[in-house]
C-alpha cells in the first residue's frame, strides 16, 4: 500500500531508507525517522484499537507518551512478544511486526462492538457494582465471562532471552527533557564543569523544536538543538542519554532512568547487547524541563479516528512528513492551535475551517490564519463529530462567552480530520512522585508542581510558561540556579534569540456542551483507554461520588497505561462543574511512578535467575558434587543434605549414613555454622549477659553449649563457644542465624554496654569445619595428626590446637550426634585437601559422608534441639526442658531472664518440649502434624501442639519425634493423637526426647 | 435505599442514568452521637454496618478526615484467605471468610469477591514444615486446606517456573481454595451505602483533632470542621495513623507504621488464575478483572507516614516476580504506590479496651488487614456495642502485650500476608 | 530511597547498606527484676511511632557496622540530622522549624 499521506518536506524522516512492517498481518513501509504511528497514518491506516468497555473503533490521538489509543503488541516471535506498545513512542525498524490488541475477528470489525453499542447504556460507571449479584452460585460464571474482555495485550509464554542491566549514577545535576528549556540549562551547567545527566524520552533531543518552524538566533530551531547537542557531547561530564525515561522521583534526590537500548533496531537486542538499562540517580540537584501536554477538548463522539491533538496533527506534518487527514476542522481555545491549521495548509491540504471558542480572537497566528485565507468560524465550537471509523464531518454550533451553553443554530462541516486544542497542561507527574500535590494556577489554567522536599528546580512548560523566548528564558535560569546552588562558578552563557511572539489570552474550556443534556448526547469521551465519558462522571458525582479520588475510583479515569495525561484535568473540570466547585475545589489525584510503563526485566536487570540471590558455597563444594551430594538451601548457603548412592533411596541413604556413623565414623561439613571471633578484657562478662548460662569459669581450652534469647526470653540462637585465651572466645551460631546474632551483639555493646571492651569479629568465611563423629573417630583423627587425642589428655567439651595432615587446626571435641566426635578447624583454604585426605586415611574406616538430614536424625536419636525447627519464636529455654541452661544466680539479669519471667511464661500448661514414639514403631509422623487430646472432638478441635521433628531412626529401629506439647513435662507415658487429613488418627506416647544414651557415655569414650 | 439489579440497570438506561440515587449522604454531623467511630475506611465502615445491622444502634457517625476508604482500603493487593497457624487469629479471619462469602447479596454491592484460590510457596525444607503445620492446624480448626506438591503445584499454575533450576526451587505449597481477592474499593463502598441505609452519618473530610476525655472516659471528639461532637463511646479505626490517635489518648501503641508498597502491570489477557504467594522470595501476585497483574512488596524496614517506600523494594520484589515467572520480564510495570501499615510485633491486630474509659481501639492489622474487613467490623461492632470484647476479638487485647500473651504469627506461621 | 550520612564513615551513603533499628533512645532497664510485666511489656513493645519528627536507631550493617541515630521526619523523609549513641538529638519536635 503506498504512503498516501506522506508528503515531500524536510521532516526529520530519511526517505532514502524505507523500512517494511507488518501491522494485523498486512505489510506497510514508512521510513527511517518514523514511529510506528506516524508509519501507520502515512498508510492511511485509522483503526488502531477497540477501545475497552465499548469496543468503539479508535484511531491515532496523539504523538509522544500521552497517546491513550495506540496500544499495539509488538514482537515477530513468541520469545519476544511486548504488550501495549505506545505506536507514537515506538521507532519503526525494518521487520517490525505489531498488532492491535482488541477485536474480533479483527479491529475492524469488530463483533464486540454490536456489545457495545447494545449494552453500552447498561455499562454506566460502576455497573458491576450493581449486578451480577443474584444468585451468589453463578459470580464465578459471570466472572468468567468479565475476564475474558480483561487486558490490553498479551505475555509473552516463555521466558525472555534479552538481558537488562543497572547502573549506578552520581551527579551534580539530573536535567528530565531535551527540549529547548532542558537544553538551555544542560547549556548552562555544562559549561560550569558540573556533572550533568540530561535524558530524554525520545530518540533525539529537542523536544518541541523538532517539530517547530520557529528561528534560534537566526536559524531553524534544529540547527540550535544540534549545536547545543553538539557543545555538550564534547563535555566529558556529560552524559547524554537519549531514549531514556525519567520515570521515577523517589526521596533524597533518587531518580530512575529507563533507556531503551535496542528497541529502535529490532525484537531482540543485537547479539551482546543489553536490551534496556536503568540508570538509578543519585542527583544532588534536579531540574524538571518535561513540558506539558496538550488537552483535547471533549465533545460528542470525539473518539472517532480522525479526532487528534492539534500539536499532534502539527508533529506529523513537520517531523513525520504525515499528514494524516484530507479535510481538516481544527477547534480551539488558544492561538497556538492555529499554528496546526497553518501547517495543514502549508502542506497543501484543505483547512474547512477554524473553530475558535473563543468571541474575539486576536493574536498574530489569528491574522496569519486570516491572512492566508483560511476560515475562523469564532464563538463556537464543535459539538459533535459524524463517522465510524473515520470522521466524515463536524458539527459546530455557536458558544457562549462562559463556554457553558450553545448560542444559534449548528451546521455540519465535511471534514476527516478534527484537530482540537484545549490549551496545555504541564507535566507535573515526576514532582508528584514524593508527596508533592501540585497546585492550581488560574493564569496557567492548570496544575503546577507544589512545594516539594527534594533539590529539584523547574523549567519551561512544566511551569505554565509556554512561548518559546521564556521557555529558553526559564531554562537558562534554571540552569544558572543549579549551578550556583552546587557552588560552580557562573559560565558565561547568552540567551538564545527569538522573536518575542504576543499570543490571544486562552479561554479556560474543557466540555463542549452539547444541544442535548450530557447524559443523551453522544458519548463525549474524557479517558480514551478506560472509556470514561463526561456522563459517567456526572453519574458518579450524582450518586455521591464526590472526592476526586471517589471519581477516579468509581468511573477509573487516569487508570490508563496513560495514567490520563490527557484526560485528567478535563475530569476534574467536569466533576467541579457537576459538584458546582472551582478545580482548586475539587483538587485533583496525585501522580506516581511510572511516567510511562516500563518492563519488569528492566528493574530486576540481571538479580534474577541464578543471580536471584548469591549462593555461597564452603571449601569443599565441589567434592560434594563428584560425590552425588543432593543440596539443601540454608539461608544462602548450598548444604548438602544426604549423598546418595546408585539406585538408592533418600530413606536408604539416611539409614546407611545414620549407621556408618554410629557403628565407625562418618563425616559432615559443618563449614556453615556462624563463626564469631569475640576478643577484649570485658568478653567473658559481655557472653555471660547474651546466653542464658554462665560463662564466668570457662577455662582456657573449654567449650560450652550456650543458649541465646531474645528480651521476650523466647529461645532465638544456639551454639557452641570455646574459650581460646582468657580474653578471646570463639562462638558459633545457626548457619542461617549468624549475620543476626553478629548485629545483635554489637547492638547491645554499641548502645547498652559501650563500657565493655570487647571486639567481634565474624570469621565463618574463613574457616572450614569439617566434623567426624563415631566410636572410629578418634582412630581415624589419630591417623593424621601427632597430638595425644586420648580421653585423659583430650577430654569431651576441649579443644585444642593441633596439625591435622599437615595444616594448622584448632580440634573442638564436642558432638551434635552423641558420639565420640572431633570438630576440625582449619583456613578454609586447606579446607578441600584436609578433607579429601580424611577421606584417604577413613577408607580403612568407612568414612561415611553424611549431610544435614542425616545430622538432624542423629542429635534427634540425642534429644538436641534445632532452633529454629523446634522452636519458633514463642518457646522458652523452660518449654525445652533446658533450665540447666539458665543460671538464674548470675549478678547481671542476663538477656531472656526477665522477659521469660512474665505472667504468660510461667503459667501451667505451656507447651513444651517431649519425645515421641508412635505406637506403631515404623509409623513416621508428618513434621507440623497437629496433636490433640482427645481425637473424637468435634470440628474445630482443641490442639495441644505439634510434631517439630520426626525422623524413621535407623539405628534404633523405630521412628522418633519431638514435639511441643501442653504441659507436655507433666505427661510422660500418656498418649496424644494426630488426626490425619485421610481421617485416620495416629497415636504416640509422650517420652523423654532422648532416645539413645541417655547417660550420655558414648560421647565421653 | 435503591436496590441494585440487573432489572435496575436496564431501568436507569432508559432515564440515562438521570435518577439514580446518591450511594450515601453527605450528613451535617449532629451534636451527640451514641457511637463514634473515627476512621472511614473498609473497618470503620463495616464496624458501622454491623453496628446498625446487628446491634440496633443506628445513631452512629463515622468520621473521616479524607474520603471514604482512601486510605489502606484503596491501597492493598486484596488478596483473602483465613489459613492463619494460630486459633486466635484462625477463628478471626475465619468468621471474616464466613461473611466474605454472602457479602454482595448481604450488601447489595457486588464486592466481586473471587475465590480463586490462594497458593502459599515453599522453598525451603523449613517453609515445607510451617505449611504442614498450618494447613494440619486450618484442618483441625475446620479451614480449607492442602498441601501441594511441586507437580501439584505446576498444575495449577502452569506458567510458573517449578524447575528444579531457579535459585530457590518451588518444593511445595499449602492451597486454600476458598481463598482469594475482592473489588477493594467496592469493600468500602458496599458498607458506606449499607450503613448510611441504617441512618448512620459519613462525615467526610473531617479530621479528628483531639479526644475529649474527662476523668479517665471519652466524652467526644474534637473535629476540625464541626467542632466537638459528643459521644457515649468511641472507636478509632484509623490503622496507619493509630499511634497518632492514642498519643491524643494519652497513651502508646506497640504499633510501628511502616511504608507497604504494591504495585500492577499493565493490562493483560488473563494468564493468572489464582493468587500465588511466596514468603520467602518476597513476591505476591495475582491478576485482576482488569488484567493487570497486582504485585505486593515487602514492608520497608523504617518507620515512615508518606505513603511511599524505598525502589529497592521494589526493585527486590520484581527480581522475585520474574524469578517465579521468567515470561512477565517483558511486561511493563504500570504504577507503584504505598500504604501505611500498622504493624504489631506479633503480627496479630489489636481489638482492645484501653486505659481510657468507653474508648475502643482496632487497628495493629499490619499487612493483614483487607481481609480480615467483614470480621473486624463485625467483632468490632460487638465490642462497642457491649462495651466489652468480642469472644473472637478477647484474645487481641492491647494488654497481651504486658503479660507475654503475644500470639506469634510472626515468628511462627512464616507467612506473610 | 534514602541517603544516609554515615557519622563514623563520615559519608552519604545508599539506604541499601543500612538497617533500620526502630526507635532510638529506649534504655534497657538497668535493674530488669524490678520491673513489673507492664514496665516490661512498655520496654520491649510500646513506641512513639511519631508522626512527624522521629528519632531513630539506624545501623551501617553493610560498611562500618556501628550503630547511630537519625532525626528523620517521617512523612517527608527528610533527614533532620545525624547524631551517635550517647548523644541527644539537637533537632527536635519543640524546637523543630519545618
């Protein structure tokens, strides 16, 4: 199809590289420089979607981020499908391929409409609040139906093979928007030396002036854009980033910046390349130069494709070398309009007229329209638009001074175009991100940003300040502002010239009323993409909606993937009117982050997938996995959790590591554990207030089993600590708990204990522990170092400093499995060779490798906690049975001791800690099974606890457990219950919860 | 009060809509109430509702210093379900689940509550624990329930990513089908309009500034608008802003407010089901009528008021979102906004007498809250009415918090909500 | 996203390295045993949670590791000031000019 719109001008578009597209399965060309709007209207093509609740065919709006209609999925495969692409934001590039994303069997004919057409009058704001209530059985069913008109575009199916990536940004000033006042400024500042950001959403600077006729210092608008581009790509500090949204202001000056990367070449990022990338900005100072977007006036029918944006329809012709019409009506309140009716002309086509609401237009542009013979039809204005799929005509009726009722008769002008320009309202979006409300400006005719927190300073049109000498003006000054805050010297920097141009005052219009009331006339649409119409809003003020909140809320205005940039203020404007209030009155919804959409793959960038979270190995990691390790995640660790072997079960891996061990030796890397170095004069005092037991005489070369609670006196850590000189202690945490307990203690030295001198260090990385554990362990550990390991000289509960196959160690003879059991130390670097040589010299032996499940199922058979999994956060060192551990006689009121005193703490029947055997021996119990007294209580039934841990032990030939149970000390040898969910009820008797060696000889051998 | 039909709808079309009815009142307040109630979101407007409903005593006002269910109401990710660990909070989100399911015709406003089932993942050996132990708990308290395994898991939502190969593999999953999300904002409405039906007054942009309170009883509040109304008792629902209200009391709160964050998609054709919620990745997400895929955020750590929260929460709560499903990395995040949550150290709410006679407070409801609406209005209502806690609302006195009684949802149930 | 000045690095850094503690100035008892159950409950659960001016306990968790305080204002999120433990804030709500 050939580009019957495009004409023969000097856009910024490269005739001499067509590009070819596929728009609904038909090919297009258009050119180099194109958006995929402006390629489309170049082809003629009106119908670009179905709009929401009616299915109303709707055309192009706009030109830039505010277009509410143009809503396309873009992609060639499925890999590489992106839902609700803006066309007007989208650079063509060659195979692009896009669709509409409403109707069917397609977006031209769409069946839905007849739905919408009938059942339109049924669907008025709020509708479903209202229906689909009776009977309560069928809301699923209507859901169903409600959800299969949900949605703009599509997911893609599969995952995404672009990459995104994060960059952090420091700088002196962030500029948001190249137009010409962000340029002035960027101009300013640069020339100071500061660091300067400036970023742009389009894919080149310039802003306005890229589609501007107006002269800078003598020439085209764009040769000054390029030479100030120019200057400041030669500045080192200055980054330029083109293609790149500001679409976040958080606190403390911190702005995120989206650059589109490759979105301009292709689907997929070229090979190497990264797709897109947010540049997080920490700015010492900002200046907003976002400009402002241009209102449509809202009238009858003004959705019909055809009806645009007056600066829109002027961006086409001038930038895109588009114009995207035959016959056009343009209606205004302002002169700035004309400026579309007299580029219309410019490029040959016919202006029917020009609608001027206002009386007495005056104003350069006005005799330049007059001059050039084109019709102002003044006072009045379009009331409705004729057509379907495309505008066929105007109707315009006269129009009072106050705007508010129509004077004389109406009279249809053939037209397809209706350009309509209701003035402008600034960009204020970004200034709202942190709180900021903006503020009503009458002279302005509009919101401007309000009193804001952040270092941040406004330039050009974002302040209601629109004729292009006070837009460089405002820049410039901003700019000089900027510098002179962050303390540069000032630069030396003229004004640009232009030629001072005196527009007409704007009359503040937002509705066109219609010869009928707003609830007959036809739809007048305020939000395009939410199908919001000036009725409905009249609908919800008359029902009592009359927050603005409660207005956006009911008929969902500005909750567009526009966010209602251009129907915002016009609601506002209609719901005051409906309520009898001024805008100020009825104040107006605050923006927030985004300006425009962007991906999620942006904002995670690369943390996701294998870089989701770190993954820390110990030293020994890649023996694991020769040996068929499976892995358990322990906070960020990668633990192995049992090792199987060929064709065997988890259950038989368990039983046979459980029975190695306890028969001759097994092994467990146990480099995980927290490891906190504790050194100074005050570090035995300082323990002695953290754990629940005493620590005043541990002796040098000692271990102890130290429990650790929190204020509340609940049970929060658990380890062993070993005095390694009179003022230095090695003290060892959960794996998962260690960062905690590290920040916990130094929270109590910095702010409660400042006068102890004590230094804590964390030392997990650098050790690697490896334990070994059974009657073989002591042969084995004999094999490879030359100390006296022998009861009398190396007791249970030492530790000592010794080589073990050469490397230095530090041997902790303390045990987790009730065996005689060895904890060696030794820098993680040996960690791997001391290891394998173990394994060398526990051939002999058997040297099992065990992992975590194995180890949980041995200090079960043992009765030792897990803290953690057997507590939770509401079990006392009581509730376990541990009052061994709490020495109530200290002189300083250890940590836990009052909390674990209160009322709740110390009343009968808490829960508490027991063994279990399952009547049943080989019944395994379900870890987190609810236990009851009685199992034939009715629903809901009385719960007096739960299983924690539970285990088939192989050893003792019987499953065991330990539970929480209420007053659970007390009932030693009665039996609770476990209803299951098959209704079956296993039954298990209270015991001890240690289950083997209760005297505790094995580990003392 | 207009009765709201499909009968009704086609009705009003034929009038263009002209003659429907105001949904509420816009009332002058009057002198003395018998009950105040301080805070019109969804809470205080159900504890208005029920007031009326049940109790009889329609000479009640609510009063809000901005609009209707704008604050947390107009905020949350709305997502139901009642499978809480603890009795206490079980029987509470329960009963809330119980009126949730005959809300709309209750109402008469479709609330489109959705039962789309909520999934809780787990992804380590210890979540697989806790979800046994809740769902074995929501049995034995009568709460729908299952544990799911990862091909169950899968089954239910085929585009998430069940592989073994992410960073913190789904191991599993507890299920409640009766779970699922509501029309916020309709939450809101839906009781502004039913009780407004029973005669109770919604004064709107009101602002509580000060509490009457002689010899240790409220007597009334002082309003910014109106200027002081009396009242026999008074009840503060204003969550976020509790602190603030019992500072006036003259006592504190074991309450932080903390920025919650949320956040939605652009529109897309429905690929979501169901809710999926994962602790420990940090990532909630569901999709709504609308298509948008509705994302929760963690809590930010400090305290803060501004109804915002840092970007790198959001930053960590999107890395989950793709973590679980790689396909939405090329959707587009549409908007982000905060709430201000209420946060108690047990995770549980308070409903409570306080050191101030005749004085009620409900609030501490933290992440919780939108859930729990039907329930807290209702319990609430009691309380005010008897003068005295609600059997369901006793165990959640503000008192707990002095004998050690806390109920640890927090560091038990390792459910987020 | 907050900028934190961190008094013993003597830098502004990113919100991302710091750990919020909650509020600042609460003292542990010195004498726990003397305390009833509801000087105890008050001394772990019950806060200010002011609205407005708030002064509270930050960590340097992933640089120096020490501990200090902040004036924040907590509905814009201003920093009012930054002092270390043991000092007491000069910023504070009755002298506070917003």
């Amino acid at each position: 199809m050939a580009q019957i719109n495009r004409i023969n001008n000097s856009g910024r578009i490269d005739p001499t590289q067509p590009l070819n597209f596929t728009y609904n399965g038909k090919s297009y060309q258009g050119f180099k420089g194109d958006t995929l709007a402006s390629a489309l209207l170049a082809n003629g093509v009106d119908v670009v979607g179905r709009s929401f609740k009616y299915s109303r065919p709707r055309g192009i709006l706009a030109a830039g981020a505010e277009e509410p209609n143009a809503i396309l999925q873009v992609g060639a495969t499925e890999a590489t499908q992106v839902p609700n692409v803006r066309a007007t934001q989208q650079e063509l590039f060659n195979g692009l391929v896009c669709q509409s994303v409403n109707g069917w069997p397609n977006v031209e004919t769409d069946l839905m409409s007849l739905v919408g057409k009938a059942g339109g009058k049924m669907m008025p704001p709020g509708f479903y609040y209202k229906t689909f209530m009776y009977p309560q059985s069928l809301w699923p069913t209507y859901e169903n139906v409600i959800r299969k008109a949900a949605g703009l575009g599509r997911s893609p199916k599969v995952g995404d093979p672009d990459t995104y990536d994060k960059v952090n940004q420091h700088c002196d000033l962030l500029i948001v928007g190249a137009g010409p006042a962000g340029l002035a400024a960027a101009q300013a500042a640069a020339r100071s030396g500061a660091r300067v950001i400036i970023a742009d959403e389009q894919n080149e600077f310039g802003g306005s002036l890229l589609s501007s006729n107006e002269m800078i210092d003598g020439q085209p608008a764009d040769s000054w854009v390029k030479q100030v581009a120019e200057e400041l790509e030669a500045q080192p500090e200055v980054m330029l980033l083109p293609r790149s949204t500001v679409n976040g202001y958080h606190d403390h000056n911190f702005l995120t910046i989206h650059q589109r990367c490759t979105d301009h070449l292709a689907d997929r990022a070229p090979s190497g390349q990264v797709r897109q990338r947010m540049h997080r900005v920490r700015a010492k100072w900002v200046i907003l130069a976002t400009g402002a977007h241009e209102r449509p006036l809202v009238f009858g029918n003004n959705d019909v494709p055809g009806c645009m944006l007056a600066s829109a329809v002027s961006t086409y012709i001038h930038r895109y070398s588009v114009v995207p019409g035959r016959r056009l009506v343009l209606m205004t309140t302002n002169d700035h309009g004309y400026k579309t009716a007299i580029d219309w002309h410019a490029a040959g086509r016919e202006v029917v007229a020009i609608v001027d609401t206002r009386q007495k237009p005056k104003g350069y542009r006005v005799d330049q329209a007059r001059e050039l013979g084109i019709t102002v039809i003044s006072g009045s204005a379009v009331i409705e638009a004729k057509g379907t799929k495309r505008v066929t005509a105007a109707i315009v009726s006269g129009i009072n001074e106050a705007g508010d009722k129509l004077t004389g008769s109406t009279q249809e002008l053939s037209a397809d175009t209706i350009a309509s320009s209701g003035g402008w309202s600034p960009a204020v979006h970004l200034s709202c991100h942190t709180g900021s409300r903006p503020v009503w400006n009458d002279a302005v005719a509009g919101f401007v940003p309000g009193a804001t927190k952040q270092k941040q300073l406004l330039a050009g049109g974002i302040n209601g300040v629109y004729s292009l000498d006070k837009v460089l003006g405002s820049g410039l000054e901003a700019g000089l502002q900027a510098v002179s805050n962050l303390g540069f010297a000032a630069p030396a920097v003229e004004l640009p010239q232009v030629e001072p141009a005196t527009e007409g005052r704007s009359m503040a219009l937002y509705h066109i009323p219609h010869s009928k009331p707003t609830s007959q006339a036809p739809k007048q649409f305020v939000d395009y993409q939410t199908d919001v119409t000036a009725a409905g809003i009249e609908v919800a003020c008359r029902e009592g909606f009359e927050s603005i909140e409660h207005v956006k809320r009911y008929t969902a205005m500005g909750f567009g993937t526009d966010q209602g940039k251009t129907g915002n203020i016009n609601g506002m404007a209609i719901t005051a009117k409906a309520l009898n209030k001024t805008i100020p009155e009825t104040g107006t919804t605050i923006f927030r982050p985004n300006y425009t959409p962007i991906t999620f793959g942006a904002i995670a960038g690369r943390d996701c997938g294998e870089l989701f979270d770190p993954k820390r190995y110990t030293a020994m990691h890649k023996w694991h996995l020769e040996n068929g390790a499976r892995f358990e995640d322990v906070g960020q660790w990668k633990r192995p959790w049992y090792y199987p072997k060929a064709g065997e079960t988890m259950q038989l891996a368990l039983d046979r590591e459980c029975t190695a061990t306890r028969d001759s030796v097994g092994i467990l890397d146990a480099s995980t554990l927290g490891k906190i170095d504790i050194q100074g004069p005050d570090a035995r005092e300082f323990l002695n207030r953290v754990y629940s037991n005493a620590w005043a005489k541990l002796a040098v070369g000692k271990c102890r089993y130290g429990l650790m609670c929190g204020e509340d006196g609940m049970v929060f850590d658990d380890g062993v600590t070993s005095c390694l000189a009179d003022n230095h202690f090695l003290m060892t945490t959960t794996s998962g708990g260690a960062a905690r307990v590290l920040e916990w203690l130094e929270l109590y030295h910095q702010t409660e204990w400042p006068e102890l001198e004590v230094f804590f260090n964390t030392v997990t990385d650098h050790w690697s522990t490896m334990t070994i554990s059974g009657p073989n362990s002591r042969k084995l550990l004999s094999k490879l170092t030359d100390i006296d390991l022998s009861n009398e000289n190396f007791a249970y509960m030492d530790w000592q400093e010794a080589k073990v196959a050469g490397a230095p160690a530090r041997i902790f003879r303390i045990s987790f499995t009730g065996e005689l059991s060895y904890e060696i130390n030794v820098q993680a670097n040996y960690g791997l060779y001391v290891w394998e040589k173990l394994f060398e010299a526990g051939a002999e032996f058997n040297l099992t490798p065990y992992g975590t499940e194995t180890m949980h199922v041995l200090r079960a058979e043992k009765g030792f906690i897990i803290a953690g999994q057997d507590t939770d956060g509401s079990v006392t060192p009581e509730d376990l049975g541990m009052n061994w551990c709490i020495a109530r006689k200290k002189p300083f009121s250890f940590i836990g001791k009052r909390g674990m005193a209160r009322e709740d703490c110390q009343r009968e029947n808490r829960k508490q800690l027991v063994g279990l055997r399952t009547k049943q021996p080989e019944v395994v119990l379900e870890e987190g099974a609810q236990a009851v007294f009685d199992p034939n209580a009715g629903i809901p039934m009385p719960m007096v606890g739960h299983v924690t841990s539970s285990y088939y032990s192989a050893n003792l030939g019987h499953s065991i457990a330990m539970a929480v149970i209420k007053g659970g000390l007390g009932r030693t040898g009665e039996s609770v219950y476990f209803p299951q969910a098959d209704g079956g009820v296993i039954e298990a008797e209270i015991c001890s919860p240690v289950f083997l060696d209760p005297k505790g000889e094995r580990q003392n051998v | 009060m207009q009765r709201y039909s499909g009968f009704g709808l086609l009705k009003h079309s034929l009038s263009h809509h002209e003659n429907w009815q105001r949904a509420w009142r816009n009332p002058k307040p009057k002198k003395h109430y018998d009950v105040i109630i301080i805070g019109g979101g969804g809470h205080g407007l159900a504890t208005a509702y029920y007031l009326a409903k049940e109790h009889n005593i329609t000479n009640v006002a609510v009063i809000e210093k901005g609009y209707l269910g704008g604050g947390n109401t107009a905020r949350n990710t709305t997502i139901v379900r009642s499978n809480y660990l603890w009795d206490e909070a079980a029987h509470l989100y329960e009963h809330a689940m119980n009126l949730w399911e005959g809300l709309s015709q209750d109402l008469n406003y479709n609330v489109m509550f959705s039962q789309r089932g909520v999934l809780n993942l787990g992804h380590t050996l210890q979540d697989m624990r806790d979800i046994q132990r809740r769902v074995n708990a929501n049995r034995l308290n009568g709460i729908d329930g299952e544990v799911l395994d990862t091909q169950q898991v899968q089954e239910i939502v085929p585009l998430m990513d069940c592989s073994a190969n992410t960073r913190y593999p789904v191991l599993g999953a507890s299920w409640q089908p009766r779970a699922g999300v509501a029309r916020h904002d309709a939450v809101a409405w839906g009781y502004a309009r039913g009780a407004d039906s029973y005669g109770v007054d919604l004064i709107q942009q009101t602002e509580v500034v000060d509490l009457i309170i002689e010899d240790g009883a409220i007597t009334g509040v002082k309003t910014d608008r109106h200027g002081i109304i009396s009242a026999g008792r008074v009840g503060s629902v204003v969550a976020g802003n509790s602190g603030v209200m019992a500072k006036k009391a003259g006592f504190e709160l074991p309450l932080e407010s903390h920025p919650l964050q949320a956040l939605v998609s652009e529109p897309i054709k429905p690929v979501l089901d169901t809710v999926v919620m994962s602790n420990h990745v940090h990532g909630y997400v569901s999709q709504s009528d609308k298509g948008d895929l509705v994302i929760g955020a963690g809590i930010d750590g400090y305290n803060g008021y501004g109804q915002r929260g840092s970007y790198g929460t959001i930053e960590h709560t999107v890395q989950a979102i793709i973590e679980l499903f790689p396909m939405f990395s090329r959707v587009r995040m549409n908007r982000q906004w905060g709430g201000i949550v209420d946060t108690c150290p047990d995770a549980c709410p308070i409903i409570s007498e306080t050191p101030v006679e005749n004085l009620f407070f409900n609030c501490g409801w933290g992440t919780g809250g939108f859930k729990a609406t039907p329930g807290s209005g209702h319990v609430f209502a009691a309380t005010l009415a008897k003068g005295k806690a609600h059997p369901l609302a006793k165990p959640f006195s503000m008192y707990r918090f002095h004998d050690g009684a806390l109920i640890d949802e927090h560091g038990a149930a390792g459910v987020a909500h | 996203m907050l900028s934190i000045y961190c008094p013993h690095c003597g830098e502004h850094r990113e919100e991302e390295e710091f750990h919020p503690k909650g509020q600042a100035h609460i003292v542990r008892p010195l004498d726990p045993e003397s305390c009833s159950d509801k000087e105890w409950g008050q001394y772990l659960y019950f806060r200010k949670n002011t609205r407005g001016l708030h002064h509270e306990l930050w960590v340097h968790a992933a640089g120096c590791r020490k501990f200090f305080n902040i004036t924040r204002d907590t509905v814009s999120y201003e920093i009012r000031e930054v002092y270390l433990i043991g000092e007491q804030p000069s910023v504070t709500s009755d002298r506070a000019q917003s």
